[in-house]
C-alpha cells in the first residue's frame, strides 16, 4: 500500500476549485544570523538585514545598506531620559563589518578579527527616543579590501545612519583578518578567563549607570589616582564577554573611555556625540590595564572634549577621543 506521502492526489469532482483571492502580507523583519556579527545570543543581535546598494563608487569600493533596529529596552545598552544609548550605534557598526565580511568578502567563520580604529560622530536627534524601536538604514562602503589568495585580509568601511530618510550619524572602522593558525602563533594559549576578581567598582552614579554590574571602572588601585582607574574585567559578564576571547573585547575598552568621560568630567547624564578610537595592542585578561581620563574645559554651549588612554605593562592599549554634551531634557 502507498503510504500518504507518496500518493498521487486527485480532487474529487464533487468539490468546485476556486483560487484564492490575493493575501496582502505584511512585510516580515528577523535578525541576521548571530554567526554573522560574531555573536553567541541572538538578542544581541542589532542588524536585520542587508543588500547591495544599486550605485557602488567609481574608485572600486562596494557600498551596502544595511538594516539595523535598536531595542527601546536593553539590559546594558539601556535609554536615560528619553535618549537611546550611543553605544548601539558604535556596536551596530561594529557588527557590519562581521556581517559584510562573511557575507559578502568571503572571510571564513573561525577565522579572527583584529580592530585597528573605530569611530562614530551624531547628533542629539539621532538618539531621541520614539514610541517604537528606532529603524534605521547603515550606508556603508567597503574600501581598502585586502585578500590573501581568496580569504579576506582587511578592510576598511564607512558608515552613514540614515533614519526616516534623514542622515543623522557617521562612523568608520578598519580591521584585520586571520585564520585559526596563524592566531595560534600570534597569541599562543592565551586564557579565556580570569581568576583575578574584578576590582570594587566606582560609584555608577558617576558614570550613568544604575547599578554596578554594568561598571567597568575601579577604585582601590594602587596606582589609580585622580581620573585614572582601574579596568574592571570580568569573563562572566554576559553581554560584554558574551563568549569566550583571549583578550578584552574592544566594546569593553570604549565602554571603559565612555565612563571615564562621565566620571572624569562630572557629566554623569552627558550625550556622548563622538568617540575616535585607535587600538594599538591586545589587551590582556591577566593583567592590570589603567584607564585615564585628560578633560579639556567645556566650551560656551558646555560641549566637553575628553582624551581617554588605556596602559597595560607601561604600554598603550588603546586610546579614544570623545564629545561630550549636557542633555537639553
């Protein structure tokens, strides 16, 4: 006897056949694949989607857009006083250059990507907060692509946010590219863990934070002195370290330049405009690593400059420049 699934189907002449008037289905949004942006959990996802953009520049380059929504809650990247965190929008570039490099230039998963520079610039409007989670299109261009064989090698990219048809923010970033091997001979068996416990952390009232989970900074050290801390590196946290890396994860390092800006400059409540950052060297998880903060005076509308440096064995690890203005609400 066929069985059902191999049963050729007949309709029965009782039953008159009329088609089915057109559905209008609304169009469907989903996250990228967590692989694609290089992370474990698919709620830190930021990115829905991307394609080619129809007009690429004339010097080679290739240009995207690239979809991407921010949550109107996060449990890190979290609103104050009705403004989006800037941070989302320095991961969401962060995660474009994952996503277009296995997508799109061929880099293998596995292989592991070296940050060489991150930037963002914005405006206040762009981090208003509306009565739904903010849409947003990421023009990108890729430049500068470098491929050893056909494996990508590095690459640069250039970012405008667009929102409701309007172009509320830029940002930039370069990176390298290698396979397991040769990360294996650059960083050896470098632990993925710490059993050092994380310094107390400051007040988070100074950094606008509201409880110290989120903390990256401590006090107590011995060589912290004024607007020189400590990092905080703890390998349980779930967002920060939300899987296992050999080496302080660069969103941690400009999360460590956002807080001191606050706490260096008593603007715990500040909207960070702008952050220019250089990495120069892998930051360890074994070591101390002093975080140090250089304000500059606030200009006639209160907008501060603050140069941040982050040392580890006598040796500069990164350093970022950041903007910071007062909240007009």
């Amino acid at each position: 006897m066929p069985s059902l699934a191999s049963a050729p189907y007949e309709p029965s002449s009782s039953i008159a056949l009329t088609p089915r008037p057109a559905v209008s289905r609304p169009e469907l949004t989903t996250t990228v694949p967590r692989q694609y942006v290089h992370r474990a959990s698919v709620s830190e996802v930021l990115l829905t989607g991307w394609e080619q953009a129809p007009d690429s520049p004339a010097d080679g380059a290739e240009s995207f857009v690239v979809r991407a929504q921010w949550p109107r809650g996060h449990s890190l990247f979290s609103q104050v006083a009705g403004y989006q965190d800037p941070m989302l929008l320095i991961e969401s570039v962060r995660q474009i250059g994952s996503l277009l490099s296995h997508a799109e230039f061929g880099a293998p998963f596995g292989h592991q990507f070296l940050m060489w520079d991150m930037s963002f610039a914005t405006t206040a409007e762009m981090l208003v907060a509306g009565p739904a989670p903010t849409e947003l299109e990421l023009h990108t261009v890729c430049s500068d692509v470098v491929r050893r064989g056909r494996t990508l090698s590095s690459m640069r990219y250039d970012v405008t946010a667009v929102v409701d048809g309007v172009a509320l923010a830029t940002g930039r970033a370069g990176f390298s590219c290698t396979s397991p091997a040769v990360h294996r001979r650059l960083r050896g068996d470098r632990p993925t863990s710490t059993g050092c416990i994380p310094g107390r952390p400051i007040d988070p009232a100074r950094v606008g934070r509201t409880g110290a989970g989120h903390v990256v900074l401590a006090e107590g050290d011995a060589e912290a002195g004024a607007n020189r801390w400590a990092l905080r590196v703890d390998t349980t946290h779930p967002i920060f370290f939300d899987h296992p890396v050999d080496h302080v994860p660069g969103m941690v390092l400009l999360e460590a330049a956002r807080q001191a800006a606050h706490a260096s400059t008593g603007m715990a409540d500040a909207l960070v405009l702008a952050l220019d950052s250089t990495f120069t060297r892998y930051a360890e998880l074994d070591a101390p690593c002093l975080i140090e903060a250089t304000p500059g005076r606030p200009d006639e509308s209160g907008v501060v400059r603050v140069t941040v440096e982050g040392t580890q064995h006598g040796q500069t690890v990164y350093s970022a420049d950041l903007v910071l203005r007062p909240r007009d609400r």
